[in-house]
C-alpha cells in the first residue's frame, strides 16, 4: 500500500455529518421560491458538490436564482445551520493519529472557507490542519479540481504520488484525478459505491477502520 504524506480530507459527509444542518438550509432556500420540501431527506444530494450547481441542476434555477437561492442559504447558514452537524465517530481520533505520524493534513472542501474554519474551531480540529482551502465566498475556487490545485500551488507540493484526496461524493473523486493526484471514496458519508466506483476511486474505504488501515 502507497504511503502518502498529504492528505487531503472532504468536510462534509468525510469529517462530519452535516446533513441536518445543509438540508434545512437548503429548504430554507427553496421556500424563498414557494418550493416546500417535506421530506428534508429528499435534499441529501445537496450535500457535497457546489450549492450554485445543485440548485441549477436539481430545480432548474437560472443562474440568477441560484445565486440568489445560495445568499439565502447562507442567510441561514451562518446564523444556525453551520452548527447542526457533528463529527463523525472515530475521525478525530484518525486526524490527530495522522498527524503523530507525520502526515500533513489538509482540508479540501467546496464550503466557504470561512465557515469551514469556524466548523474545525468549534469541532477542536483546527490544530490537526496545516492548511486548510474551501470556496470564496465570491464564487472562487468553486470546483473541488480548483480546490486541490490551489492547495498544491499554495503549499509548493510537486511530487503528486504523495498526495490523496479523501472523500465520499464523485466531486471529490473526479477533482484529484482532474489534477492526478490518488482518491479514496468513503461510505461513510452521502455518497454510495456505485457512485466512488464509477467515478474511478483508487480506494474505497467502508468505514473509518478502514481508512485508517489506507493511511497509517
């Protein structure tokens, strides 16, 4: 098995699980529309590609609307849904064991890096990071490719067989083979086996056991 020595962690569905906290923001901006939403489970796909897509591509928004269905997300966002989620069981533990043995973590999300921050500080994960990259809150950086290609060029990482990108939908996967760098897909999280598979994992990895036994 290839040892890495950057890894690069997914926030949402790979660190912690933020689907209470997304799906209400999300219906929080659909109602802005006069979109009801039910059953919140129903938006779970929302949950890791760039919100100005999903809203294009599950409710056919211009992109005038989908800018402004992203604000009102946000709106809610900052105020109450940046904290309802929580950390998956065993990640901290996997986080900080990672960093003990010399491993460079970084965080490579599609979240503003502003809230990102604000979820590690709040998780007590922020010492465990030596970087961390999201999205502008201008619209910069909004594919995962450009994500992981900012953290290479900002941190002067060429020697691309050390660097893994772990997370659990195909954004992430398509992103690190976009920039040819190695994935590992989780189950964990929102994404399904079919979906890692045939986005081209390198790994897939069932639970945080066994992503453990991938990078330590």
């Amino acid at each position: 098995m290839k040892q890495y020595k950057y890894l690069l962690f997914d926030l949402d569905g790979t660190i912690t699980d933020s689907e209470t906290g997304i799906t209400r923001c999300v219906a929080y901006a659909l109602n802005y529309f006069g979109i009801q939403v039910n059953d919140l489970r129903e938006l779970s796909p929302f949950i890791g590609p760039p919100l100005l897509d999903s809203f294009k591509d599950f409710y056919n928004f211009t992109d005038e609307q989908a800018t402004v269905a992203v604000a009102k997300y946000r709106e809610r966002y900052a105020d109450k849904g940046i904290l309802e989620n929580e950390l998956y069981p065993g990640i901290k533990e996997l986080l900080a064991d990672a960093q003990k043995n010399g491993k460079t973590v970084i965080l490579a999300t599609s979240k503003p890096e502003i809230f990102a921050k604000r979820i590690l500080d709040h998780f007590g994960l922020s010492d465990y990071f030596s970087f961390v990259a999201g999205s502008g809150l201008d619209g910069s950086l909004h594919t995962k490719t450009d994500v992981i290609n900012y953290i290479l060029q900002s941190n002067q990482i060429t020697n691309l067989e050390s660097v893994v990108m772990i997370g659990d939908r195909k954004h992430d996967i398509i992103g690190a083979k976009n920039v040819g760098i190695d994935s590992i897909g989780v189950l964990y999280g929102f994404g399904d086996y079919k979906e890692l598979s045939d986005a081209g994992a390198d790994h897939i990895a069932e639970d945080i056991p066994a992503l453990r036994k991938l990078l330590l």
